[in-house]
C-alpha cells in the first residue's frame, strides 16, 4: 500500500509538469502582447523589442517554459502581471484563502446533504419524500447556477435582509456562495447516491443480510453504505473540479475577490502570467483530489487493496 | 414428529408495472422437525418465492402475499413483529442461496459475516466464544479457520457456498431452507456440498427444505418429496412413493422423462411438451392441461383436487379414485 502511494505520488510530477506545459502552450499562442499594452499602439518597432527582451518573449518557447517553472518551484514566483507591474504571486495568495474557504464549504455541503439525501431517498424509495427530494433535485440541476444565485440575492439579501449582497468580509458572506456553489453538486450527488444505493440494496448479498436476522438499519449502514458509496466517492473527486470551476462565476456574481475572479479578469485583460497560476492551482487541486479519492477507494474495498500491495 | 411449519393455502404474487405475477397459488405444505423435505419443480414454479415466504422476506413494495398463513412452530409468521421476525430469522429458520456468487457481501470478511449471526442471535458469548465458534464451524464445512479474515473474492464458488452454509448453519438452526445450492457449482463440487448437508442433517438434526430441479439431489437427501408447478404443488408423498414411478401426476412423469439414461439406447431426450405456463395470464382448470398427454376436457374447466392414497397425494382427475384428501 505505501509502496502503491510513493508511485502514485511520484506519477504526479510527470503529470504536473505535462499539464504546465500544455497551458503555458497554449497561452503563449494567444495574440496577447504586453509591449503594446504599455505602450498603445502608437509604439515604435524599436521599444516593442526592448520590452519583449526585458520580459524575455524573444526567447523560445521551451526556454520561457523552463525559465518559468524553475522560478516557481525555487522561489515560488509567478512572474509580474503585465497590467498591473505587480506580483502575482503576492495577488494570489491573497485571493487563495477565500477561494479555499468557498470551495471547500461548497464541498463539505455537496457531498454531506448529496450523501444523506441520496440514502433517504434511496431507503425510502417511492415514499412521498424520496419523490419530493428527486423533484428538488431536478429543479436544482436544470436552474442555471447564475440564475439561481440572482434570485437568491434578491430574496435572502435585498429583500428579507438575512445576508450580505456582497464581498468577503465575514463567514457570513460565504453562506449563499457555497450554497450556490454546491446546488448542483448537491443534485447530481443526491441522485447518484440514490440510484448507487438503489442497486445495492437490490443485490443478493442484502436479502442475506435481512434472512441473518439483521434489522434495517443495520442492513442500511453495515452491508450496503460501504458498498453503495464507492461510485459516489469517485464523483466525489469530479466534483472537487467541478466546484473550483463554478468558483469562477460565483466570485463573479457576488463579488468576492478569490482565484477565480482572478482568473477571469486576467483572461479579459490577456493578462497572461495572471492566467497561469490559477489554472496551475486548479489543476494541480485537481490531481491531487484524485489521488486521494483513489486511496480512499481502496481503504474501502478490500479488492482494491489487494490489487495495489 | 412434530410439526414444525405449516404452509396453508399461501397464495403470492409479485406487482409490477406490467403485470401481476401469480408466482404462488394455493401452496399447503407441512414439514416436521428432522424431516428433510425436496420442493421439486422447473424455474419459476414459486419454489424460491415460496421459501422468501417462510422468512417473509419477500421484496418490498413488489412482492406480496395475498391469502394465507405461514405457522412456524405455532406463530403465524405474517403476524409476527419485527423483532419477532429477526428473531426468527438466522435462528430458527436460516437459509442458503442458489448463487454463492453474490450473496456474500463483497467487502466484509467471511469471518465477519459467519460472526454476525452469533451477534444478532447469541449476545450472550463473549468476542472469544464467537471466535471459536466461527472457528468450529468454517473446520465443519471443510474451509481452514485461517482463512477467516480473507474476503469473499479471494474463495472458490464452491468454497464460496460452504461459507453460505456455514453462515446458514452457525446458529443451529431448527429448519434450513437450501434454495438450489448446487446449481451454480460444477458436479464435482455439487457431491462434495451434498455430501457435506447430508453430514449436517444426520449430526444436527436439523430440518431441511430443498428446493431444486434435481430429482437425483431429492432421491439422495430427501425423506419427502413436493413437485411444483405454475405455482401450486401438484404432487407430494414419500420418496418412495414418487420414486417407484408406478403413480405419478403427469408433470412429475414428464420430469423423470427428462432424466437421460445410460442404460438404453436413446438418441434423444424427451421433454415436456410445451412451455411452463405465464404466470402473468394462468390458464383455468388444471394448470398443467395445456401440456399434459391426458388431458380430458375437465382439465380446462375444473382445477383438481388432491387425491389421496396413504402418504401420497396427487393434484390429478385420474387419481379421483382415490378420494379427496387434505389440500396440498
């Protein structure tokens, strides 16, 4: 087991740095030009060279790459904003807290309500309340999550006064985000819980478990919990993605200043460096999220854990 | 002996979306302490439904009883609680699936789910007591104590059914329902089970359903024997009496029919003209007519009674001679 996680760990640099390449690539071919940024269009042929030897873009492509990731890794430095002049290493370490705030309560609510409604749902199947939380369910899933964080901002913020409009000042100003956040995280997790439950309690192995004598509660959390979970757990680790993408347009719509506004302000700026470290975050979030879904896996089923002795 | 379940005229069926499934119509069947008693029939004549019936397990919101009762030791098991029912369940009544396969819970070691019946029925015994009594039951049918703590994947399908037996088993119970349990193995594997529940009946004293399709499984385990068809029990008596082969319900003719033999020189073999009935649309009269080579025109309008002669009893007008006897 400590043998299957050194490898995987050790597979992640190949993957991060495949994965930095791949964006730095794909960026450095965007029209953007920081020379004329500065300068306007009016510039001369002569300082638009000046600026892009001083920021090296006449070098090659691999040696920018390089350049770069070695200033990240040794000195954490993400290069300068090309609007700003400023540090972006420095901007998004302040943005960080919040967006880690934001999606990690947008998590915790996705998976703890998506699991226990999902349960219900599933132990009562065809019940009035099983019906009511898959009608709800499906409301969540086709409101678009703007929309429904608009609404919500009217209702809870301008009109009954409960919470802020707005900003990032307070653990209360992270409530509606992370609700929105996770809205339709938490659809999509309720009905696979659901359907994942719905099957295993279907199965051979539950019938036994009720001919042993078993009552249902324990039929419900000792023999198919365990099974029933394992497919949930693997959206789990899609949902961690899912969530740090919706971050963009929530910190959008209510305004907090996290990586994702940045991200977003960045691209409509060509803003490139500003680009690069979110997405670098993001994906390395991603990566790691996975790794430990895939570790949990195997702690929870013993076929798994043979595989990787 | 002493009677220990008595089936009176239970009637069964499933609900679903399409159709209502008649799976059991009118079953009775009584079986004493000790006794081992062969439910014979072809797939989906209500045998496994019949036996889910006994420990009322039944699937939700799907499967329903519709008429009867089930006396289990002098309780009506339709009646009892729910505490009643999974107190009964595993202790007094346990039962072994047909698909060793995927009815062992895939991420719990065997051991554990051996020692879970001890927890829920013998709260009494210490971890140690249960421990070596998890032991002594995993040494009966022939898997080394060991291995407990391996899980159900790493073990054999046969290996895999000795473990349903021995789950069935732990708690010694009064009556042991085995739902085919030899049809998922191959033939080796199958005389090493028999001969292990023929061991077990003769040292525990236990009661025994076996449900099968096999009529040589029957013949060698069995002290009587119920034939099943569309759901109703058409024949019931002895070994003896089935096995002479001298008066039988024609299904039952049609089944031995079926048996190939060694001995002469056929070609072919002769099945049952026909299909099993739907159970969704059962015809009138006798279930069987449409097949049955005897067929007469009463056989389509009246469903027959059971004709009785000493210990058995067949669902059939050509045995009317016999007279009338207790329903099966």
């Amino acid at each position: 087991m400590v043998k299957y996680i050194l490898k995987r760990l050790l597979l992640l640099i190949p993957t991060f740095f495949l994965l930095t390449l791949m964006v730095y690539t794909i960026l450095s071919l965007s029209p953007a030009n920081p020379a004329f940024m500065r300068l306007g269009t009016t510039a001369t042929q002569e300082q638009i060279d000046e600026i892009n030897h001083e920021l090296g873009l006449d070098r090659p492509l691999l040696v920018r790459y390089g350049t770069y990731m070695w200033n990240l890794i040794t000195k954490g430095d993400m290069g300068v904003s090309w609007v700003m002049q400023t540090s972006v290493y420095k901007e998004f370490m302040e943005r960080l807290p919040n967006t880690l705030l934001l999606t990690a309560l947008a998590l915790l609510l996705t998976t703890v309500v998506g699991i226990v409604a999902g349960v219900f749902a599933a132990v009562n199947q065809n019940s009035i309340g099983d019906r009511t939380t898959m009608i709800l369910a499906m409301l969540l899933i086709s409101l678009p999550n703007f929309f429904l964080s608009l609404i919500c901002q009217i209702v809870f913020c301008l009109q009954l006064r409960w919470l802020p409009v707005t900003g990032a000042g307070s653990l209360k100003h992270f409530i509606l985000p992370s609700i929105m956040l996770a809205a339709s995280r938490i659809a999509g997790q309720v009905r696979l819980t659901r359907s994942s439950m719905l099957d295993v309690i279907g199965q051979d192995y539950v019938r036994t478990a009720y001919a042993k004598g078993c009552s249902k509660r324990r039929v419900v959390f000792y023999h198919a919990l365990r099974n029933g979970l394992m497919p949930v757990i693997t959206n789990i680790g899609n949902n961690v993605g899912n969530i740090v993408a919706g971050a963009v347009t929530v910190e959008t719509i209510f305004a907090i200043p996290g990586v994702g506004s940045m991200l977003v302000n960045a691209v409509r700026s060509n803003d490139i460096p500003q680009v690069m470290s979110p997405i670098i975050f993001i994906s390395l979030l991603v990566c790691v999220v996975n790794l430990v879904v895939d570790l949990l896996y195997a702690v929870i089923d013993p076929r798994v854990k043979l595989q990787y002795r | 002996m002493k009677e220990l379940l008595n089936i009176k005229n239970l009637y069964v069926q499933y609900n679903t979306d399409e159709a209502v499934v008649h799976a059991v119509n009118g079953v009775d069947l009584i079986v004493h302490r000790g006794e081992a008693m062969g439910l014979v029939g072809e797939t989906g004549a209500g045998k496994t439904t019949t036996a889910l019936g006994i420990l009322n397990i039944l699937p939700e919101q799907v499967g329903e009883i519709t008429e009867g009762d089930i006396v289990y030791d002098g309780k009506n098991v339709l009646n009892m609680s729910k505490k009643e029912l999974q107190a009964m369940r595993g202790k007094q009544v346990s039962m072994i699936f047909q698909d060793p396969m995927t009815s062992l819970n895939p991420i719990i070691t065997v051991g554990n789910q051996i020692d879970e019946m001890l927890l829920l029925h013998f709260k009494e015994l210490t971890k140690e007591q249960r421990a070596q009594k998890v032991d002594d039951i995993l040494k009966l049918v022939g898997i080394p104590a060991e291995r407990k703590h391996e899980y159900p994947f790493q073990f054999s399908g046969g290996m895999k059914q000795r473990i349903g037996i021995a789950i069935a088993l732990v708690c010694q119970p009064d009556l042991l329902i085995a739902d085919e349990p030899t049809t998922a193995l191959d033939v080796t594997i199958q005389a090493q089970i028999l001969q292990l529940m023929k061991q077990l009946k003769r040292e525990l004293g236990t009661a025994l359903i076996m449900i099968t399709h096999d009529l040589g499984i029957v013949a060698e385990l069995c002290d009587n024997v119920s034939v099943m068809y569309a759901g109703e029990i058409v024949e019931t008596g002895t070994v003896e009496d089935i096995y002479q082969r001298i008066e039988n319900h024609p299904y039952t003719t049609g089944l031995f029919n079926c048996i190939p033999k060694l001995d002469s020189n056929e070609k072919r073999l002769t099945p049952i003209a026909g299909y099993m009935v739907d159970p969704t649309d059962l015809p009138k009269g006798c279930k069987f007519h449409d097949r049955c080579p005897y067929v007469t025109d009463r056989c389509g309008r009246e469903n027959p009674k059971a004709y009785q002669n000493g210990t058995h009893k067949i669902k059939c007008f050509r045995y009317e001679s016999w007279g009338e006897g207790d329903s099966i």
